[in-house]
C-alpha cells in the first residue's frame, strides 16, 4: 500500500461508471464506439511496427 509500485489490471477487471448527470455527452454512443475501435486498431499498429503507423489519421 506504501510503496509507489503500480500495479495495472486487466481489461476485464476495469469498472466504468456513467454519470450522465455529472458531465453531460459531448458525442453520441455510436460515434464514441467507432472512434475508440479506430484507435485500438492504430494503437495495434504502432505496438506492432515499432511506432509506425500505415494507415490514414482520421482524426486530423
């Protein structure tokens, strides 16, 4: 507990929480769910090609 070692835990163990009344949605579900695919799928790419992405941005 004391020391600064971090420990990450699985992606099936994560929590997510919704609180719509705290903050309100700036983009639909739809569209945060095929921005969030369109980035694991580039982070994919970089983890594998050693920081080289091949494929467009879509973001700018």
């Amino acid at each position: 507990m004391f020391s600064k070692k971090m420990v990450f835990k699985p992606e099936t163990e994560w929590m997510m929480f919704k609180e719509e009344r705290i903050v309100p949605a700036n983009v639909s579900e739809e569209l945060w769910e095929k921005v969030n695919a369109v980035l694991a799928v580039r982070s994919l790419d970089v983890k594998q090609r050693q920081n080289k992405c091949n494929r467009p941005n879509l973001m700018a």
